[in-house]
C-alpha cells in the first residue's frame, strides 16, 4: 500500500528532490567563494580567521 502510494508521487519526489539539493548547493555556494578567497588572499591569517569563525558560528545561528 506505501508502495503503490509512492510510486504515485514518484515524479513529485524527485521533483522536490532536485529542487532541495539545488537550494542546498546555492547556500553553500557561499560559503566556498569565501573559503576560496580566503586562500587566495590571506595564507598567514586564514587559519586564525576560521577558528574564529567557527567559534562564532554557533551563536549566529542560534539566535
């Protein structure tokens, strides 16, 4: 029966599966063009920012 029911919705699934991992890559996407300019432009200090950041991190996203 949940088999005959998700076959029904098979299209809809992998529509808002698609959907879902395209949102999720343009969010990181973000994320990566930083980390890259990071590398690109501040070797020396590059370290020390993500600690930083990951330390910040969670209290940005908790609020």
């Amino acid at each position: 029966m949940l088999f005959a029911a998700l076959m029904r919705c098979k299209l809809a699934l992998m529509g808002v599966s698609v959907m879902s991992g395209l949102v999720n890559l343009l969010c990181l996407s973000g994320s990566f063009y930083l980390l890259e300019v990071y590398d690109r432009f501040g070797p020396q200090t590059v370290a020390c920012r993500r600690c930083s950041d990951s330390r910040l991190a969670p209290a940005r996203y908790t609020r």
